[in-house]
C-alpha cells in the first residue's frame, strides 16, 4: 500500500483502520520492491494478504472438480434432470432469486509491461484515482502480465 507524499495522511488513516500492516520505511521498501522505492520512502506491507488471477483460479477449481468425475454443464438454463445440486453462476442476473444480492464494480485491465518489475499486489491511495496492480505472472512470450484495477469510485470519477 503506498501513496505519493502529499497523500500520507491516507495511508496514516489507512494503517489505524486496518490490522495485520508493518510499516516500512525506503530502505525496507527498497528491498521488497525495488521499483517502487525511487517514488515513495514509506509504505504498508501486509504479509499475509495476497491476490489471485481470478481466470486461472477459476480453470483450476473447474479442473478438480472434474477430476472427482463431477459433471459440469455449463448454460444449462433449466435445472438438468439427475442433478444432485446446481451452481448458480449468472452474477447480477441471479437477482431474481437473491434480491438482496449486491454488485461490486470497478474497472480493470489486463497489461503487458516489460518495464514493470512489482513482484506484489501493490495499491495505490489517492483522493481521486486510487488504483491496484496485481502482477499475473508472464506470457507465453515472457512479458510480464499485470492486471491494472480501478475501484468504483475512482471509475467513476475518471468518467467524469
């Protein structure tokens, strides 16, 4: 978690509402993310938080519950007959049968960024354009893959 320096109240506020954070200064944040150091001396590190590329998660859940011989019918649209249990995956247009089912929105990318060296999830708090860059790993060509995200909030202020 860092923020530029005119921003460091942000961080202050974010570390006393949060729990789990070591502060580190720039020589500390230098040796977890050198790319990082040259613009910004302090930032929080929370050991045990991490992040997932939500597509290669999903593959792999899909693979072992294959493997259990589980069968998986995708857009079913009715419940098929033998069914032991169905698994409703239509997000948002689940609505109908959980109204009190709630969106989470914000805008995201997927980069490839040879120059980028972040080996973390970093998060970025700004007043206006908080952003998040989670490294995926690379390419079949070696480049590296980031997923750059933007919160609602700040999505919705760029739009602006």
């Amino acid at each position: 978690m860092v923020a530029p320096a005119r921003d460091r109240k942000l961080l202050d506020r974010f570390e006393r509402m949060t729990q789990g954070a070591s502060r580190l200064d720039a020589a500390q944040l230098e040796q977890l993310e050198p790319g990082l150091a040259p613009r910004f001396d302090t930032a929080l590190f929370y050991a045990d938080e991490a992040h997932l590329d939500p597509g290669a998660a999903l593959n792999f859940l899909l693979n072992e519950v294959r493997n259990t011989g589980a069968v998986v019918q995708f857009g079913a649209g009715e419940v098929p007959a033998g069914a032991d249990f169905v698994v409703d995956c239509r997000g948002l247009g689940a609505q109908d049968m959980l109204p009190t089912l709630r969106g989470v929105r914000g805008e995201r990318i997927v980069i490839r960024a040879p120059e980028i060296a972040i080996e973390r999830p970093v998060r970025l708090l700004h007043p206006r354009f908080p952003l998040y860059l989670v490294p995926w790993g690379n390419d079949e060509t070696g480049m590296n893959i980031f997923m750059l995200g933007a919160p609602r909030s700040s999505a919705r202020t760029a739009a602006r």
